[in-house]
C-alpha cells in the first residue's frame, strides 16, 4: 500500500533501484512543501535554548517541525530493508545524505559518472534507420540521468546536440532551422516539432517512390520495333487454327523463369501445349523452321522440366 503525505501525494518507494528516478520525484514533493532546504542544507540548531528571545525559539520550533515532516517523509518513502540504513537518522539532511552516499556515490564517484555522461552524450548520434522520437529519448535519458548528479544542461544546450547529430537526410531542415531560427532561444519542443514533420515528408515521398517504381513494372511494355513470339497450334483433325500471344513477362511471373528463356518457350507453347494433352512430339507432326528446332531439342532434352512448365502455360494460355 503506498503511503501518502499529509497533503495527500503519493510518496514513491525506493527500494535500491533506480535511485535517481526516486531522487526526482521525491525533491518535487519536498520542493512543493517548502521542505527542500531542510534536505539539501539542512538547518542549524543551537547548542541551547538559553538566551533566545520569544521570536528565536518560535523561528527554532518551526525549523525542527519541518526538518521531522522531511525526515518523515523520506522514512516513509523506502522499503524496509533501506529502512534500516537511516533509522538511526535524527535529521532530514542526514538520512538524505547516507542514502545519497551509498546508491549515487561520494564526490569523486559522482564527478567520475558525470564524466562518462558527458563522453556518452557527446558521441550518442542518431542512425539513419532510427526515427527521432526513439533518439530524443536517447538524449533525454542521459540529459535526466546528468541533471541529478548535479549538472545543468540549458535547452538550447539539447538543441545545439540534436542538430549537429542528426542523419544526412536532415540536412535541409537543419539549414532552414539554422538560417531562419534563434537556436539560442529555441525550445527542444518547437525543434521537435519541426523534425518530426519532416521526418513524417520524408516517409510520404518513399512511399510514393516505392508505388511509382510498382507500378512502373506492371507497365512494362515492349518497343514498337519488336514482336513478341507467338505460336499457332492444330488439335487433331480439328481445321480451326488458333493464335495464342504469350507475353514474356507473364511467363516470368507466372513460372518464374527467366528473361533470355521466355522466348523460347513461347515459341514452344505448340510443343507444351500437345503435352498437356497427352499427344506425342514426333519430327513428323512438327513443322521445323530453325528457331522450332532448336526449341524442339530443347524440350525434348528436358521433358520433365517442360511438362512441370506445361501445366502452367495451359492456365496462362486460358486467362489469355
């Protein structure tokens, strides 16, 4: 069950992770009730009462009165087990101090983490597939992380890093913002803004070229100059002769063979088609000009390979 201050907000519990969302949320409640400086600085208590005047020791009743609702709170805000690392805590500013100590470090450990910080927010660049909310929130954990081991980082700071760390694609926008903006004054949302609008153009215009260069494909029609291959075939003593134009882009599609080959099994559809019907391929019901010849060895070199094709054709030819 969380616990609650006398005002009634809800005071996280730290219990040895994640100190420093913790540390944040705690000096907003102590900042909201006037607390924060009994925490950070403490206050300072006289060695006796003896020689103060009635508005002094009232001053010193109000001090004590604020240090306990800090230390109070901050009693109330830790698990058990952390519990027992200050219980022994007669002051807000200590109790802070021995839990600062021991989940952020001493002095020297916290300018050493800082450093390592400033190196990782330095180098973070954001990668050309990545979009920039997911890098904002790159940046934003880092510049979180520094602020609460004490460094001050300004927007246009953030700004000035965004800018120079973004991909090639960027560019544009980053010379209309460096041309047409103050950076000094300019605020991480309003750059925001403006890149996540061009990252959303961005996205438009591939979209469109990938459709366009579709559609371009399914367009594809031969020169006028050419002729694509066709074949006419007689079944038994049928007189009716019929012409059937197969396009070689639908063979490859369909079948899935390739471009210096659909020429030849268009020539060869006669041949196939025969197959289909279960009518034998002899020299003597196949007339052989010398592209059909060469169309024939072909075919009857590999028949499996061409009754595997046959099928196909035979429903190609029909949706022609």
């Amino acid at each position: 069950m969380a616990n609650h201050t006398s005002d009634g907000l809800p005071i996280p519990i730290f219990s040895g992770e994640h100190y420093d969302h913790w540390f944040v949320k705690m000096r907003t409640i102590f900042r909201s009730q006037d607390l924060w400086e009994y925490v950070e600085n403490g206050y300072r208590e006289p060695e006796s009462e003896e020689g103060l005047t009635n508005q002094e020791l009232k001053a010193l009743k109000e001090h004590r009165k604020k240090d306990a609702k800090a230390l109070s709170h901050i009693q109330q805000g830790v698990s058990s087990d952390i519990f027992s690392r200050i219980m022994g805590a007669d002051h807000a500013k200590e109790a802070w101090e021995i839990l600062q100590k021991e989940f952020q470090g001493n002095l020297k450990v916290k300018n050493v983490t800082l450093q390592t910080l400033r190196r990782d927010l330095e180098n973070l660049k954001m990668g050309d597939d990545e979009s920039i909310q997911n890098y904002y929130t790159k940046i934003t954990k880092i510049v979180n992380e520094m602020k609460t081991f004490g460094e001050e980082i300004s927007d246009s700071r953030i700004v000035e890093k965004i800018l120079v760390s973004l991909p090639p694609k960027f560019d544009p926008m980053v010379s209309i913002i460096e041309e047409t903006k103050d950076i000094s004054s300019m605020s991480v949302q309003e750059l925001m803004g403006s890149l996540k609008a061009h990252e959303r153009r961005l996205a438009r215009h591939a979209e469109k070229s990938v459709e366009s260069a579709f559609q371009s494909k399914l367009n594809v029609t031969p020169k006028t100059n050419e002729r694509e291959p066709s074949c006419n075939y007689q079944r038994g003593g049928d007189s009716q002769r019929g012409a059937i134009v197969v396009r070689p882009t639908i063979l490859r599609k369909t079948v899935g063979i390739k471009t210096n080959q659909s020429a030849t099994i268009a020539r060869g559809l006669v041949i196939l088609r025969r197959i289909a019907d279960s009518r034998p391929i002899t020299k003597h019901n196949f007339q052989k000009t010398s592209k059909e010849k060469e169309t024939y060895s072909t075919l009857v070199t590999q028949p499996l390979k061409s009754r595997t094709i046959c099928g196909t054709l035979t429903a190609v030819v029909a949706i022609i």
